[in-house]
C-alpha cells in the first residue's frame, strides 16, 4: 500500500492455514500492524490503514484470501 512504512505487507502463503496462528504470524512479521481475524464476507469498513490487515477465514477458522495491509 503506497504510503505505508517498510515493510511486509501481504501475505499469500497462509491462504488454508489457521486463522489465529496467521494473525500470530502476521504480527511477528510486520508489528506494525495489527490483524483482525473475520468470517469471510463479514461487512468491514472500506477505509485504508497502514496498521490493519484483515485475516478472512471460513466458518472452519481457515484463511481463504491472502490478508495484506489495507
């Protein structure tokens, strides 16, 4: 995301893996941000953060998109 510090800011190895240990992995990576672990298709609010990475998962807690900062 332009404007945002240095940094890793996606993350496409998780997709299948667990929610919670992606946020984990996340965080470790990048502790600049924070992830936020959601039910895919859950409504969100449509603004961009440099801190924020959504971690969408299915209803067996896995990752189904690759979360990245927005």
């Amino acid at each position: 995301m332009s404007g945002c510090p240095p940094g890793k800011s996606s993350w496409p190895e998780l997709v299948g893996t667990n929610g919670e240990s992606a946020k984990t992995t996340i965080e470790n990576e990048n502790p600049d941000v924070g992830a936020i672990v959601l039910l895919d298709g859950t409504p969100v609010t449509k603004d961009s953060r440099c801190d924020r990475v959504w971690v969408w998962v299915d209803r067996n807690g896995q990752v189904v998109r690759a979360p990245r900062i927005g």
